[in-house]
C-alpha cells in the first residue's frame, strides 16, 4: 500500500472512519442508519486492514472520538 | 469574536500502554529537525531527500552500476512524528451545521494534534478536497505555535468536491513521509463510494518541497 510505504520503517497507518449515522441527511429516516453505515464501510475496512492498516470506527453519536482511540488502543495491548 | 474548532483533550492515552510505550526518546527518533553529525549509513536517494545529502564520492565510485544516486543517511535526531491527513469532500459534510462528520473530523484531528505536540513530537497535515483548489498543507513543526497553526488551519477549512483521494494526497506529501516517518492517521469516511472524476483528472505537478 502506497500510504504504508510513506510512512517508513517506523510508523503506523491508522484509518478513522468517521460515520455519519443518523445525521446523514439521505439516512436519516431510515432506520438503523448507523449500522447501515458500518456496512457499507465494512468492505473499504477490511481491503485496508488487508494492507496493514489499522481501522478506527468512530460513530460519533455512540461515543466520543477519545473514547473510540482508547477502545483501539487497548486492543493492541 | 473569535472561533475556534471543539478540541478535546486526550489525557486518557497517557494510561494506555501502547499509545505511551514509544514514546521513550530512544524510541521515538526521526529524521527532521536538526541532524545530528553521527553518520549511520549510504542508501540510494529517495524522492525528497534534499540535494545536499548526496554523497556524490560516492556515487561517482559506483557509476555505473546504476543511475541513482547515493545519500547519506545520518542518525535520527528528535522525537516521534504524527502526520494528519483530514478528508474535507462535501461528502463529509452532510447533517446539521453543528454536527457532522467534517466536524466530528476536525474534532479528532485537534485532538490527535493536542495529544501529540504536548508530547513534543513533530506533527504535520494535510487536509484534501479543500474547497477552492488544491489541499490546505501544513508543514511539520512541533510545539505551541504549530497547534496555534493548526487551529487556523481547521477554522479555515471549507468542504469541497471530491477531486483528490488519498493516494493523490500521499503523493503530494510524501516529500514530508519519507522524511519524518510519522505515524499516520487518516480521517475520512470510508462508506462513500464515488467515481473520481477524472481520469482525465491530471495530478498535480508542483510540489511543496524545495
């Protein structure tokens, strides 16, 4: 992967995935627009995971960015 | 009356042993900064590389062999980098004016910038699909006045039409990656499927680096 060569020897990739959820104006009225969301990230995460990068999924209206960094961080642990 | 961008604190990684187990100095060398004298090693040159680091002796001795010059690769000197690439594409700002992921976007890019220059690690941005024209840089720098920058850089930023991806904005920084090799973080959604438009989109040729 392009971006994993760029970084160099040391550094990590890591992709945030900011979703949208219900506050995406076309998902608004469907319902379970968050999850929709996850599902159709899900296909672009798993290609970048594929290529060494890390994933983040922040849906920020379950909780706050810090929360899904720390949540990330702790699974590498 | 002034603005500024919702920026959160991110005290809480300090806890998290695999946020805080590089940042020892021995850990966290880079490339930027001032180099330190110690010589460590000749490697073929890579874009970016400023001229001044060829060993030219060198590469004279192996003409030949091929056309790429040699560069000095001296010892790192500094501490980690962080590098920040925010997708700022009109698609990121759907929802209220209040809530939405070029803001959410913003938020987490103050944050991870916070986090990283109060540990004097050296940080960088670049922000893509910029409305008006080509992305908004922000060269690597570390301390206060780099997070004043790029607090202005983040009030400033306005959502654009998705004519750069990210491998166009790799390109464009990768002068800086292959110098600081920062760790990396992207901001973007990744549910957006949409045709770039423009393979007859020509990529640009100018560069940020002398």
């Amino acid at each position: 992967m392009a971006l994993r060569t760029r970084s160099g020897r040391g550094g990590r990739v890591r992709v945030v995935h900011v979703g949208s959820g219900q506050r995406d104006v076309g998902e608004a009225q469907a319902p379970g627009g968050p999850e929709l969301s996850q599902w159709e990230a899900r296909p672009m995460a798993a290609a970048l995971r594929r290529s060494g990068a890390d994933v983040i999924e922040w849906e920020p209206d379950r909780e706050d960015f810090i929360a899904a960094l720390v949540r990330h961080m702790n699974a590498y642990r | 009356m002034s603005v500024a961008p919702r920026i959160r604190g991110i005290t809480r990684l300090n806890e998290v042993r695999a946020m805080t187990k590089n940042q020892r100095y021995q850990d966290d060398l880079t490339v930027i900064g001032t180099s330190a004298a110690d010589f460590r090693e000749l490697r073929p040159y890579m874009p970016g590389d400023p001229i001044k680091s060829i060993n030219w002796k060198a590469t004279a001795r192996k003409a030949g062999v091929d056309d790429v010059p040699l560069v000095n690769e001296l010892e790192p000197e500094g501490r980690k980098a962080a590098w920040i690439f925010l997708d700022t594409a009109d698609y990121m700002n759907v929802g209220s004016p209040l809530s939405n992921p070029m803001e959410n976007t913003i938020e987490a890019a103050g944050s991870l910038a916070q986090y990283f220059l109060s540990k004097g690690s050296t940080l960088g941005a670049y922000a893509y699909n910029h409305f008006g024209g080509p992305g908004e840089l922000l060269a690597p720098d570390s301390g206060r006045k780099q997070f004043h920058q790029l607090t202005q850089m983040l009030t400033e930023l306005r959502s654009g039409p998705p004519r750069e991806d990210l491998l166009q904005a790799v390109e464009w920084c990768k002068g800086f990656l292959f110098r600081l090799q920062p760790e990396v973080f992207t901001i973007t959604r990744l549910d957006i499927h949409y045709t770039r438009p423009g393979k007859a989109h020509s990529p640009r040729t100018d560069s940020p680096l002398p």
